[in-house]
C-alpha cells in the first residue's frame, strides 16, 4: 500500500473497519478484540483522536513486545498483522486483524464488538448469541443439566412421531427415543433444553404463558397461566381465544353454515407459533397475550434475532435466522411451520383477505409485540377486489398447468396465500366447470378443462 491511500484513509475518519490511536495502550487491545468481533479492522497507531498525524516512536523490539501484549492479553489470543509507514516524515504502525472464526473474543475478561466508530462492551446475551452463531447451533440444541428423558413424556413423544408419520405417510420403524436422538433433540445420550421445552412432562417453569381476556386495561374477566410443552401451549392458547372471539354465522347456500370470527384465526394461530418458536426461552419473563374488546396484544420476550428490523420483516427482504433452531425444526416436522421466515408475511397477507386493519409490530421492553385489531377496512372496492381475486385464480391455473400433480398446501405455500383461500378459489374454479382432479389423493392430478 503506498502513502496516498493511507492519506485517504486518515482523512475519511474513524469507521466501523477504522480506529486511530496516538499510542499503544489498553483500549487499542480492546478495539482489536472488537474488531476480531466484528468484521475485522486496522488500528492506526500515530494519528490522534482529530485525525491529525502524529507519528510514533518505536523500533522492531518495540512493535513485537505490543504483539505479544496484545496476545497475552486476549482470549484467544489475537496475533495481528503490522505494517509500518512514512508519511509527512513520521512512522504510522498499522495493526492490521481479521474478524477471529471463534467468537467471541475477550480482553480482560471483557468483550466488545465494533458498531460504527466506536467499540461496544457487550452484554451477556450478545456473548450467548456470538457464541451460539460461531458454532452453527442455538442455545435449545444444548444438552440441558437439570433434566433427563425421565422428565419428558413418553406419550408426548409417541403422539410427535405419529403425526410426523401421518404427515409424511411413512413408519418411522424405531424406537421412539432412537428417532429423538436422529433430530438431535437428545444427543450424546442427554435432553437438550429444546427437547425439554417440546416434551415436558409436568410444570415447566421457562415455557411460562399468560393470557387473559381484559374489559379494561386493569380488569380481567378471565385468564389462563400455561407452563406446560410447547406443541400443548399452541392449542391451549388459540382454544382459549377462540373462546373469547364473536362469531357470525355466513348463509352460502350450502347445508352447513359458514362460520366468520371477529378476528382472522389463520393470523391468529400464525402469531401464536411464531410467538413459541422464536421467544428467548433464557429471559424469565412470560410471554403474555391480552385480549381486549378491539384487540389482541401478543408479547414475547426476546427482540428480533440476527440483526433483522421490523422493515426488513414487512419487506420479506431478508434472510432468515432463528433464535431457536432445534424447536423450529421439531415444529416444522409436524408441520406446524410451512416455510421459515414467511410468517410476518402471510399474517398481513390474511389479515388483508380478511378485511380487517393491519397488524402492528414492535419491538418494545427487550422483547416484541404484535397488535391484531378487531376493525374492519374499507372493502366497497369491489372492483380492485376481484381484480385480486382473479389474478390469484390465473397464478393457480399456471402453477397446475405447469405440475398437474402440484398440492393445494404447495399452491398456497408457492402464492403466499392461506390453504383456506386456495382451497376457495379451487372451488369456483371446479363449480364454474374450468378445473377437475382425477385419481386419488397422492397420485391425483389436475386437469384444466379443455386443456390435454
């Protein structure tokens, strides 16, 4: 690297890769270490705070013993690159580190990464996660101390992997806890804590759920406090709501009646599992659900993982990282979860089809909350209605034209619609004499009328 460059660097200041530095102390071990945390970086030694050049003083002695101080001083130890410059006539030493493969990196006992221009002493849960990501795992893979398949339930495992083989259509020919151990929700012979969560047999404190039903902010009408597994607190709690929903009562024509609630469940039971997948299970506070006259609160503990905003959810413009990897997995076996990372999306997209107001969301108290409202939007636009409606009828009659033996769930997973809305437009299409299915249920196909 030649003179003009490093003038250009100088010059552009302090940055998230940048640090300047007018001699070697402890604080440039700990924007080394934040560094090796972050992305990587240079420190400039010779150049103040102002960016103005300073110049130091050392020889080669001197510059190995700062490597050594800085190796001796960190775990694990960093060892940095140096370069050595002349510019206006005085010598800039450049400490040159790479973001470290094993995170986190300490100093003292003490760890920080690097946000902007200035190094951040992390807390204890940044520590957890850097740790957890470094390894490709989360903290529910982790065998937990406390408990051992003696305190899961073996009926509750028994009815996991006869849904999986209901889902799947194939026997799982082994033994149940053998096959527990495959999804490595026990390994090396010890329950993890994602394993404890999914199967508990009796009180679990961690899964702590509260919901209420509020006529006023301070007045509670009726209530419910969950500590049990996970798969039971999904049905527990949208049963409870669904108690507490109106409900009216459609005229189709058809010999049943059309039940409409005052909320749309497919949200409702979307939030619900997005809640007991990706809560932080290591905050003690409760995930706490309040339903009001015109509303319903969901808050979970835990703030959004991976760096991912509230924007980048309502774009559906990112990649998705979840808290919880192995309760994910274990709920996407049962089918639970669809696809990862589309569940803020298709509860807008219900709530659109529903006709009510758009849900917030926000992260707030160190955790995240969802607000589903009761109020209905404007839908006298019949016409930009069906224009919609048509539109999603044309995507379906592609998608079957282009795979026959394409599913409904896999229609609705491909527009991002409910199963429920597909299965609606499927039934005009087959009323109005333009789409049939021949043959049974696995090995069926579609045919367009008049089409080969």
């Amino acid at each position: 690297m030649k003179n003009e460059p490093i003038s250009h660097i100088i010059s552009a200041g302090e940055s998230d890769t940048i640090e300047f530095k007018s001699s070697f102390n402890n604080e440039l071990i700990e924007a080394m270490v934040a560094f090796a945390n972050s992305k990587g970086g240079k420190v400039i030694v010779g150049v103040n705070p102002k960016g103005e050049i300073i110049g130091v003083s050392t020889n080669s002695e001197s510059v190995q013993n700062w490597i050594n101080e800085i190796k001796n001083k960190t775990t694990p130890a960093l060892i940095p690159d140096v370069e050595i410059y002349q510019i206006e006539n005085k010598t800039l030493i450049i400490l040159v580190i790479q973001e470290y493969p094993i995170k986190p990196v300490a100093t003292r006992g003490k760890y920080f990464k690097r946000i902007a221009n200035s190094n951040h002493l992390m807390g204890i849960d940044e520590i957890a996660n850097e740790h957890l990501k470094t390894i490709n795992t989360s903290w529910d893979f982790y065998p937990d101390p406390n408990h051992s398949t003696e305190h899961i339930s073996a009926e509750k495992v028994k009815r996991f992997v006869e849904t999986i083989e209901q889902r799947t259509q194939k026997i799982i020919e082994m033994p149940h806890m053998d096959f527990l151990a495959k999804l490595e929700i026990i390994r090396n012979h010890q329950l993890t804590f994602g394993g404890y969560l999914l199967f508990v047999k009796e009180y679990c404190m961690i899964s702590d759920i509260q919901v209420g039903r509020f006529k006023s902010p301070t007045t509670i009408i009726d209530s419910i406090s969950l500590n049990t597994d996970l798969f039971t607190e999904v049905d527990e709690i949208i049963a409870f709501i669904k108690k507490h929903l109106m409900v009216e009562y459609i005229i189709t024509g058809e010999p049943q009646r059309t039940e409409r609630f005052d909320y749309p469940l497919d949200a409702i039971r979307e939030i619900v599992i997005n809640m007991i997948v990706h809560r932080d299970y290591r905050d003690s506070s409760a995930s706490i659900i309040k339903i009001f006259d015109n509303r319903i609160e969901f808050f979970n503990p835990g703030k959004l993982y991976g760096g991912i905003t509230i924007n980048d959810l309502l774009s559906g413009n990112y990649s998705s990282k979840t808290r919880n990897k192995l309760i994910a997995k274990a709920f996407k076996e049962v089918g639970l979860i669809e696809r990862y990372g589309s569940g803020i999306k298709r509860i807008v997209n219900i709530c659109e089809e529903f006709g009510v107001k758009q849900p917030e969301f926000e992260e707030v108290f160190n955790g995240f909350r969802v607000v589903l409202f009761k109020e209905k939007i404007d839908v006298t636009k019949d016409v930009t209605k069906d224009v919609t409606k048509e539109k999603r009828i044309i995507k379906i009659l592609e998608l079957v034209e282009s795979n026959p033996s394409i599913t409904t769930g896999e229609i609705a997973l491909r527009l991002e619609l409910t199963p429920r809305t597909v299965l609606r437009h499927i039934d005009q299409l087959k009323n109005e004499n333009r789409l049939k299915r021949v043959g049974g249920r696995k090995k069926g196909k579609w045919i367009i009328i008049g089409n080969n």
